[in-house]
C-alpha cells in the first residue's frame, strides 16, 4: 500500500490525505514496538456501507491499550465515530479498517510513560489475506517458531511487538511455498495462525483453544462459536495437541482479513479429504450471509455507515 493510495488518514482528530500523516523516526512505538492496533472490515450490503462488529473491535483496541499503559485520548464512542467517519470519507468496499495507537516522538528511552499517545485510523481497499481462492482452502506449515508465553506478552492485547512472531512464522512459512504458518504455544499446544485463530472438528465437535491459551481472543472466533452453537454444531474450547490437528476431518482459520479459510493440508499432512468439509462450509455459508447484510438474525453485528452528506471527490483522494 503506497501512501498515494491509502486516501484519507483520521489522525489525533482530523482527516488528511495519507502523504501527510506523518510519525517522527524517533517515535517510541518505532522503537520499541509498544503500540496497539484492529484490524476491521467495512462490507457493502443492499442497505449501504457497514462495518463488522465495529464496537467489538474498539472494546478490543481499548483493553489491548490498558495493557501497555496507554491511555487513548478518546472515549469508545469518539473511536467509533472516528472509525466511520474515516470509512465514509474513503468510501471503499470491502475495506479494512487499521486503527493504531502509538507512542508518539521523539522520544527514546524504554520505560516512559508520558510521551504522547496518538491514535490514526486509515480504511484501504480489502483483499483476502490467504489469497484469492482462499475461501476453498489453503496449505499451511506447521511453523518451527512458537507463540510468546502471554505471562511474558499477553497475546490477549493486539500489540504492534506481538507480530514479531507472527512475521517469523509467517514468512517462513511463505517462503516454503505455504500460505500460512500454524504456531504451537511453548508447551506444544495449538495456539494460531500468525493473523488468524484455528479451529478443528473432530467427530462433528468443533474445537478451538480457549481464553487461557496463548492466542488473541478473535472477534471473527467468537462469531463462529456462535454461529456453529447457532447451527446446532456443539463447540468446545480445549488445548490441543499437534496429534489432534493433523488427524482433524476439518479445519479452518479465522480472521477479520483472512475471514473463514478452510485449511486443506498442514505440513503435508492432508486435511480430512483435502477439501473444505461440511462444518467448515456451512458456518462459512451463514458467515458470509451475515457479513453481506442477508442474515437478520445477527445483524446487530452491522454497524450502519451513513454516506457523507458531502462525499469526498475520488480525484482529491489521489
Ligand atoms: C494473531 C492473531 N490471532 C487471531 C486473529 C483473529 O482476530 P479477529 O478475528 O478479531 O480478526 C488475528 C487477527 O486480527 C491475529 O492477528
């Protein structure tokens, strides 16, 4: 993504165009990682622009900053407002919506508490994060780097340093020709993906770690334990060992970027018959619905986005 096309930036309470959002070299979060961020997406339904569970993800964005101490400069309802205000001046679909908190600069020096805490929000074009034809299943490599202990960094807090593992585990896992990595936690146990939380069915449970394990507790996770419990699939939240992933009949990543990706093989061990399976299918099926504004029974998840009363000219935003 080139600033150029990043369009309009909310930053500390006002919208500019991406070229001129702009971070100090010596900012703290630079250096030192301690930043916190969302990802979240913006659909288009018949009824106009929403965003997916908006209020969740800024819930989300405030306890991840409690964590770190920082104390964002806006109360949830401004965030939200902030939010659609940048997905409504943008005005793509479907988009993904990067707000971050950081500490601002110049300012070096671990252990300080008093440099600034700014938050910028930018809402860019949306792509599949696990590839185009994701949604029929990917590959991916069981990683050799494992999680941090979350009593070391709680994985619970969506901390810009958290993706350190992430990023090991997921270009290796790329450069072998996988399009995403799984991490076992430090005691062997299934953890996540580096971007998304995993699930397995076995004997038509579905099985997912729970809060206790070292994963961040996604909101699309949470949409699909209710959509399954809604479909009548029982969900159990449990440690799991690598013998439990390997032989699964199905199983899936979920994510706000890479949404629901089945996954075929892990390490090339295939996946039940190497094809999305039935679970997997029909929790995608209401998912999508949902997400398109065609499933009323969740959509209190859609957080209207109401056109801007002067819509901001796409020649400007370039
Ligand atoms: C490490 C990690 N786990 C899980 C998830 C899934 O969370 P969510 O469904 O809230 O996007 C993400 C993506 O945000 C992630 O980065």
């Amino acid at each position: 993504m080139l600033a150029n096309e990043a369009g309009k930036i909310w930053m500390n309470g006002s919208l500019v165009e991406a070229a001129e959002a702009k971070v100090s070299v010596l900012a703290h979060t630079l250096h030192y990682g301690v930043g916190v961020f969302e990802g979240i997406r913006g659909y288009s339904t018949s009824k106009g622009g929403v965003i997916f569970r908006l209020r969740d993800h800024v819930k989300r964005l405030i306890l991840s900053a409690k964590v770190y101490k920082m104390a964002i400069p806006y109360s949830e309802d401004e965030i939200v407002d902030a939010v659609v205000g940048t997905q409504a001046a943008n005005d793509i679909y479907p988009s993904y919506i990067r707000p971050i908190v950081y500490r601002d600069g110049p300012a070096l020096g671990v252990k300080n508490l008093t440099t600034k805490v700014s938050l910028a929000i930018a809402a860019i074009p949306a792509k599949k994060y696990l590839g185009e034809k994701s949604d029929n299943g990917i590959r991916a490599k069981l990683s050799p780097f494992r999680k941090v202990r979350s009593d070391s960094l709680p994985a619970m807090s969506k901390a810009v340093g958290n993706y350190l593992g992430s990023y090991l585990a997921g270009t290796d896992a790329q450069q072998d020709g996988y399009e995403e990595a799984v991490l076992l936690d430090s005691n062997g146990y299934l953890a996540e993906g580096s971007g998304e939380n995993i699930f397995v069915v076995r004997g038509g449970t579905l099985y997912t770690p729970g809060p206790e394990g070292d994963i961040l507790l996604g909101i699309t996770r949470d949409s699909v334990i209710h959509i399954a419990q809604d479909l009548g699939f029982p969900v159990v939240q449990k440690t799991l060992s690598v013998g439990e992933l390997l032989t699964a009949e199905e199983a899936f990543f979920t994510g706000t970027y890479a949404e629901i990706a089945p996954i075929r093989e892990i390490s090339h061990y295939v996946i039940g018959n190497g094809k999305p399976g039935p679970m997997t299918r029909d929790i995608q099926d209401v998912f999508y619905k949902t997400v398109r504004g065609e499933e009323p029974r969740y959509a209190e998840w859609l957080h209207p986005v109401p056109p801007l009363a002067k819509p901001v000219p796409r020649a400007s935003r370039r």
